[in-house]
C-alpha cells in the first residue's frame, strides 16, 4: 500500500491519496494517468492489470487500487 | 379541460400556419404578375362559352373583349406562362367543375415540351387552383426531380424562404390582391417591332414526344365525351419558332381526329397583323393591338357554333364592366407609354 | 434516407403509430423489421454486409458464452481439482475464448478495410510502384455501405465485451436490432449493448412526457441542423474552394464557420436520433456533452463525439496501454531517459496509435490522418507543457478567475477550429497552405471591402445564423442538449416552445426545392 501511494503522490503531490475516494469521477486521475499507473503497477508490482479491470470502479481510490492488485496477485493465471 | 387543449391547441397552431403562409406566399402584384393569372377565375360570376388554353400565346395574344364587343362572345382564356399541356389538360377538367363551354381552343405551341421544364413555371401554373385532385394531378406530371408535392398542398413549404424577401406588397395585398387580366388577358399597349425573322435552329428531331400526344389524346376525348369543340390553334407569335415539321404533325393530327387547326402564323395578312405594330416585345407576343385583331379574326370563326350573348342583362352588366376595366387600362397604358415610354400600371 | 427528407418523416410517422397500436406487443420485432426498411432505402445490397456483421459477430458471441457455460460446468463437476489444475483448464478455454474474438475481429474489420479503405490503400501504393515501374494496380470502387464504420464498431464493442465476460445475447434476432437500430445507424452513437439491451428489448407504453421530450429534442435538432448547419454550410463551401483563393483572413472566417457549421450538423443529427428513440422509449447515451466549453483539448475529447471517444479509450487506448510489448518500452524508457520523460514516452506512444486510428476510422484519406496525428501531437504538448503551466499558475494565481477560465476556452476552441479545417479543405497540402496563408498573405484590404458578401449568403442570412447561434450559446450555456428537451418547464410553456421551434424550423429551415438537403457530415464516414 505504502510503495501504491508513492506512485500516487510521485504524480500528483498535492492530492491526499489516502482520503479521496472519486479520482475519476472528480477528473483527479485521467486516461493518461491511467495508463502512467498501469505500467508503473507493472514495474513496481510485476503485476499486468488486464484491459477489462479498467474502469472507474477499481482507479477511484488508493484502496479501490489496492484491493485489485492483491486480487490479480492472488488469483494470477 | 383536457377536450379545450386538444380542440384549442391544433386551432392556434392551424391559424399560425396559414397565416403565414399566406403571409409568405408571393403576391404577384409588382414584376410577375402572370402568378395570378389561374386563380383569378374562380371569381367569375357569368359562365363563358369558349375557354382558351394555353401559354403566353393565348394570355397576350387574343381579346376576349372584343369577341364580346363585335360578336357577343363570352369567352375566358385560362392561360398560365409556359403553360405545358398536362397543365393545359387538368386546367379544363377543373374549369368543367364550374361550367361547360361550347368551345376550347388550345394553343398547339406547348406540344414541344414533352417533359417538364421549370418548377418556377409549373408554380405559376398551378399554384392559384383550388386544392382538387386535378391539382395533384396536374402537379405530380409536372413536378420536377426534388419538387415535393406536399409543397402544392401546403405552399408554405415552398414559400418558406421568402421570409428574407418580404416586402410591403406582402402586407398590403394580405387579405387580397388587385386583378392583372381581364377575362384571363393580360393587356400590353407599348410597341416594339419585329426587325429580323430568323430561320429556326436545326432540331435533332421535330417529332413532338410521345407524353405531349397521350395529353393531346386525352384533351380531344374529355371534349368529345362532354361535347365540347375542341380547336387547336397556333397565334401568330414569331418566337419560339414554329417549325414545318411540328406544323405538319398538327395538321395530320387534325385531320386525323376531326378537328380544327388554325395556323394563324400563315394567315398573318389575312388577319391583319403588321409586324411592325402589334407586338410589344419584337415578335414574342402581341400587344393589345394586334390581340384585338386576333378577336375579330377568331370571333368570325367561332361566332357560328357560340350564342350572342348581348341581349343576356346578366351577361351584359358583367362585360360592361369588364369593358370599362379594359378601356381604363387601354388608356392608362397607352398615356403611361406617351409620358414615360413604358408602362407602369399593370393591375387595377 | 437522411433525417430531414420528407421520406424521413413519412417512415418515422408509420414507425411511430404501429409501435403503439398494432404492433404493441412484438415492440423489438418490429423495430428490427423498420430498420431494415430503413437501411434498404440505402441500397439492397448494404443489407448484405450488415447481415453477415449481426449473424457473424452473433456466432462467435454465442460460442464464447457456450465455451463459459462448459467451463464452469466442468469445474463444477470435478471440485477436488487444484488451483494449479483449475488455472490450467481455464488458460486453455481462455486461449480458445481469444481465438473466437480474434476471428470476429480480423473478419469485421476485414469487411470495413476492403469497403472502405482498398481504394485509399491502392492509390497509396500506386506512386510507389511507378517509382519502381512496375505495374500499376487498377482502383476498385466499391460504393461504401451507410453507417458501416458505426455498425461494425457497435458489433466489435460487443463481442470484445462478451470476452471480457458479458453475457452474450441468445436471440440472433435481439441482436440484429441492437445493431441496426434505425435512429443511430447512420451516424451513431456507438452504444454498448449493456447500456441498450433493458431499454430496447422491453415493452414501452406510450407515454405523452417523454413522446413530448423526444420531440422537442428532434425538433432542437432540426433546428441546428436546418437552419444554422445547412444554410452556413454554402459559405463553408465557398471559403473551401481551392480555386476561390480565400486565403488569410479568409482561412480564419473558415475555421470558425465550419466549427458552427459541423457542430449544428453533428449534434443537430444526434438530437434527431436521441429525440426518436426516446419517442419510441429507448434511451440511448449522450453522444456530447458542451464541448465548446471545453479548456483543453483532452477535455474537448471527453465532451465532443463521447461514445467514440470511449470506444477508442476502452477498446483501443487502454489494451495497448497494458499490452505486454509497451510495458516493456516503459521499463526500457524508464531505463534510458530516466524518470520523467521516459516513463512518459509509452504512454505518448499508445497516444499517437491512438489518434493514427482515430483518424483512419474518420475516413481513408491522408487529411483524416494527419488530422488525427495533429491532435495527438497537441494533447501531448499540453501535456509536457503542464509543468510550466503549473508553476506559472502558482506565481501569479490566476488559475480560477473566469477570465482565465474564458481564456482557456476561448484557445482550446481556436485550436479546435484550425486543426478542424483538414476536414474542410480536404487535403494535407491545401491546408497547409491555407495555414501559411494566414501568416504571410492576410488578405486585409479584400475582406474590409467585401467582408463575408459574396460566399453566397447574404446579409439576412448571417443575421439568421447569428440569433440561431446565440440560441446555441445559451442553450449550452447552462447545460448540453439534454436541456432542450424541455422537461422541467410547464406543460403549457413546453407546448409554446416546441410549437415555435417547428414554426422556425418550418419558415427557417433550408428545405424544399431548390436546396439539396444536405447530407449529414457524418454519414459519409
């Protein structure tokens, strides 16, 4: 969670990651960042978020972000 | 409740509507003037024993006041610009709704156009009709690619544009507009004389088309079956040419079917048309002038199978009206013609 | 048959009446039959290709779930199987699942890319071959079905989302509606079926306040459409005429009357579907938002053409994104350009194949392209910009006024406007030099003397599109479209409104004989 919100704050320093829970439905995060996040997740996890996990649902909070990469992890195929 | 907004609703919007549309259809009562032409029959309170169809060839060219005049004849010429003869056709099937004429006399010249030719002619020509299945009939032979005939039920949807060109006469004429004929002829006193009478330009074919003939057939029975004698008639008119070749099929034609055809264009000195002072436009049409010498010369021909109307008080009352009318105008123009060299009073 | 020929008219009235009465209760079905009416009045033979699009994309759709369907039974029946065992078997049923949408994929957009883009691809290669003098290839000219890029992406939306574990539709004929529905297959929206399939397969009651929404929103869109859109389409024209040499000013007037002019047309066309489906009960998505409103050009993407955007995003942008050979750039970049720029470079990558395909789906020419290619190249500037934009903003603390926010709009619609006008003069090189034009030859004196006069329109004209514009800009000010439906003024105010839009419509609209209604902009693509 901590290295999770490393990335997070690396990109927007003046957000409280730890508190917000609309990143998207605020416009805090868009595509790009996204996408930034997706490969960073990748590099610093080794784990591959798949196309079809990407929605508003999972990028809306620091947790909701968590919550997906233990998932992926534990049930990796 | 309920019942008041769906009566009242529909009637505002319906008041709406044709208000504007009136508002926007043209008025015809400055530069155009033919545009009232067709519907200004429908005012007739006399019936008449000889109806002219045609184009600008019967509108300009004969005087019905002078076949009132010198033979009694009561005669009203149902003529529209570039009058095509489906036009033509469904013109007299609408007039028969009203009356039964002795007689039709039907200008020969439009046999040329097979097809329609403009829709801002085929508008003149059927605009001012009462909303009848000959209407639409009339309206769907003529109607070009992209013409709607929905725009000959409503003309607002036609006349929609003319939002950017209304002008006073819109307002003024709302509610009605002056007259521009007398017993449907449209009078031209000025004088321009013919200078050159060009041979016509070579046709790649002179047979007239095949849908000019199926509307000529039709003609000729409708008058059969009702009993109407049915003349055809080419005015003397030098432009548009009048080929042999077209002359030759109306001959045949009539010989074929029982018919009378007059060419007056061969019997231009026999009527006594001089060329040099009977057409206001160089041989195109004829002015009031010659028109006059058209009356005595049809009103010979016809005074046989029509009555003298003369002695009728209904009949009379009504043409001396339209006499007076047409001396006005006479004068009118003629004085306009003196003071300005040109005319200026067209409606009355 | 576009939305505003009278046979339009005519075919939604039937529609509309026996949806109600005779045929209340086989609703879908004959929605099904009214749009391939509506799409054989395009030719018989398009109803070919969207055929083998619906059966073939159904097919495959079926097979997955039916794959779905043995899995699960399978792993049902043998519970003792390990995880390693159970990731196994499903590995391999998900190859096979890939196999099925892979095919559909390659064959549907085989169909597009022959109709669409063999003769572009052809006249391509052709100046190659002449370099090498060989032999050149003769153009095919196949003329391109109506609405097929709009279908096939709906059709691919759906079987790309059946991978992804939606529920495939069992009624072929449930399907071949949702993708012909007839209000949004010309130009659409691209809706999901999961968004469409509750409200068009169920049964609708007529109901007079939405019938009433529906119609004021058709007729907002006849409005934008027919008065602003088809009339200040004539000056577009004329400005765009590459022999007309309306260069310099001229390029700017251009720009600004074709934004109008494709906004009022495109927005005006969705109206027309959104209005007609909702008058049938379906409700289909927003297409725009006010993307004139927008500050920055992603922003203008999010608001202007949304359901393109969001297939692009979804289907396009982000599987590249995580695909396993950009991940892998982003180390190496990572790696090599350090932690800034390099890890950026990936994403701008997948950006830049982004807008290439963007472009490419907008029409097989060069000009969509490099279109396409521009606003890619601009949203990745603003981007690297944004640092700069950031520290400036903190120095001088403008950031939340309005007038900087007005600025903000006021750019990102002129850049909108000038990276728009490939679209209008047709050609890479035209427009280039239409673009120099306004920076060497600004062509004052001709516009002081004759200003817009003689594009042929005239002075009522303008005045018309003006008044129709400002209705715009108020109607968008405070909301999107959604706002002209009316829904929340009084019944009697509602009425008087949509009475005077068909009023306006009717007396102001640019219809009837001597105009060719014209095409909507977005048909052709």
């Amino acid at each position: 969670m901590d290295e999770l919100l490393k990335i997070l704050t690396n990109m927007y320093p003046d957000v409280d990651f730890k508190t917000h829970k609309a990143l998207i439905y605020q416009g805090v995060l868009d595509s790009f960042d996204i996408v930034s996040l997706i490969a960073e997740i990748d590099d610093v996890f080794g784990i591959r978020i798949p196309p079809l996990e990407i929605m508003p649902e999972n990028f809306n909070s620091a947790d909701a972000l968590y919550t997906l990469i233990t998932r992926l992890s534990e049930s990796e195929v | 409740m309920k019942i008041i907004k769906i009566l009242v609703i529909p009637a505002i919007a319906a008041v709406i509507f044709f208000g504007m549309q009136r508002l926007l259809e043209p008025k015809y009562m400055s530069g155009i003037y033919e545009g009232r032409l067709i519907s200004e029959y429908y005012g007739e309170a006399i019936s008449h024993d000889v109806i002219f169809l045609g184009d600008c060839e019967v509108y300009e060219n004969i005087s019905p006041i002078t076949l009132w005049k010198n033979y009694g004849i009561s005669s009203y010429i149902r003529g529209g610009p570039q009058q095509l003869i489906w036009q033509s056709y469904y013109l007299l099937e609408d007039t028969l709704r009203y009356e039964k004429p002795s007689v039709v006399v039907f200008s020969v010249l439009s046999m040329q156009y097979n097809k329609p030719q403009k829709e801002g002619y085929n508008r003149l020509n059927i605009d001012g009709m009462p909303l009848t299945d000959y209407k639409m009939e009339s309206a769907k032979a003529s109607a070009m690619k992209d013409e709607s005939l929905l725009s000959y039920v409503f003309p607002l949807l036609r006349y929609h544009d003319r939002w950017k060109e209304l002008c006073a006469d819109d307002f003024q004429y709302y509610f009605s507009e002056k007259k521009v004929s007398v017993s449907g002829f449209m009078m031209r006193c000025d004088v321009k004389p013919v200078d050159v009478i060009p041979d016509g330009k070579k046709l790649p074919d002179y047979q007239f088309g095949k849908n000019s003939y199926k509307y000529l057939d039709m003609l000729t029975k409708l008058c059969k079956d009702k009993g109407i004698r049915l003349i055809l008639i080419k005015t003397p008119s030098i432009y548009p040419y009048w080929y042999k070749q077209w002359n030759d099929q109306m001959a045949d034609y009539a010989d074929k079917t029982d018919l009378t055809y007059i060419n007056c264009l061969d019997l231009a000195s026999e009527i006594g048309i001089d060329y040099y002072t009977d057409t206001y436009d160089a041989g195109l049409h004829l002015n009031v002038y010659g028109a006059e010498k058209m009356g005595y010369y049809l009103g010979n021909i016809l005074a046989d199978s029509v009555p003298d109307r003369r002695d009728n008080p209904k009949y009379a009352s009504v043409w001396n009206e339209k006499v007076q009318v047409y001396n006005w105008l006479k004068a009118t123009q003629e004085r306009e013609v003196k003071e300005f060299s040109k005319i200026k009073t067209f409606t009355y | 048959m576009y939305f505003t020929s009278a046979n339009f008219l005519l075919f939604f009235l039937c529609t509309f009446v026996g949806y109600y009465t005779v045929f209340r209760r086989v609703q879908w079905q004959f929605l099904l039959m009214a749009s391939l009416v509506f799409y054989a009045f395009s030719g018989w033979s398009n109803l070919i290709y969207i055929c083998v699009t619906i059966c073939s994309t159904w097919f495959a759709g079926r097979q997955m779930t039916r794959l779905r369907i043995g899995q699960e039974q399978y792993l049902a029946g043998i519970p003792e199987l390990s995880k390693k065992g159970r990731n196994t078997y499903k590995a391999v049923i998900k190859a096979k699942l890939k196999k099925w949408l892979v095919l559909c994929l390659l064959f549907n957009l085989a169909i597009l890319a022959v109709v669409k883009y063999i003769s572009f691809v052809i006249s391509s290669i052709n100046p190659l071959l002449s370099v090498i003098n060989a032999q050149q290839i003769t153009s095919i000219n196949i003329l391109l079905p109506l609405g097929i890029s709009f279908y096939t992406f709906q059709a691919l939306s759906y079987i790309i989302d059946v991978y992804r574990g939606l529920e495939s539709e069992s009624s072929l004929f449930k399907f071949g509606l949702f993708v012909s529905f007839f209000p949004q297959l010309i130009q659409g929206p691209i809706s999901r079926f999961d968004d469409l399939k509750e409200t068009l397969y169920s049964q609708h009651k007529f109901d007079s306040e939405e019938f009433q929404a529906g119609l004021a929103r058709v007729m907002w869109g006849f409005f934008k459409k027919l008065i602003v859109a088809d009339r200040l389409i004539t000056a577009v024209m004329a400005l765009s005429d590459p022999n007309g040499g309306y260069g310099g000013v001229y390029v700017i007037l251009n720009a600004f009357f074709y934004a109008i002019t494709l906004y009022a047309d495109f927005t005006g066309g969705i109206d027309i579907t959104l209005g007609t489906a909702r008058m049938l009960g379906v409700a289909v998505k927003e297409n725009f938002s006010r993307p004139f409103y927008s500050v920055s050009i992603a922003d203008y993407w999010r608001q202007w053409h949304i359901t393109m955007g969001t297939w692009f995003k979804d289907y396009l942008f982000y599987p590249i994104s995580a695909s396993r050979p950009m991940l892998r750039l982003f180390k190496w970049s990572q790696k090599s350009f350090g932690g800034g720029f390099g890890k950026r470079i990936s994403v701008y990558t997948s950006t830049m194949i982004l807008w290439f395909v963007t472009g490419l789906w907008h029409g097989a020419e060069w000009h969509f392209i490099v279109w396409g290619l521009v606003n890619g190249i601009v949203i990745i500037i603003s981007k690297e910009l944004s640092p700069l934009y950031a520290r400036f903003h903190k120095r001088f603390r403008i950031g939340d006024t309005n007038g900087y926010k007005a600025f903000q709009i006021f750019r990102t619609f002129w850049l909108m406007s000038f990276i728009r006008i490939f679209d209008v003069y047709g050609s890479v090189r035209l427009t280039i030099k239409m673009y120099l034009s306004v920076i060497f030859n600004f062509d004052w004196t001709r516009f002081i003397t004759n200003g817009p006069s003689d594009l042929g329109l005239d002075i009522a004209d303008y005045a018309l599109i003006a008044i129709a514009v400002i209705v715009m800009v108020i109607a968008g000010f405070t909301h999107n479209n959604r706002h002209m439906e009316f829904t929340n003024v009084k019944p009697i105010l509602r009425t008087v409104l949509i009475a005077s839009m068909v009023f306006a419509v009717i007396i102001f609209g640019i219809y009837g004989f001597g105009y060719d209604s014209r095409q909507f902009i977005y048909n052709q693509f």
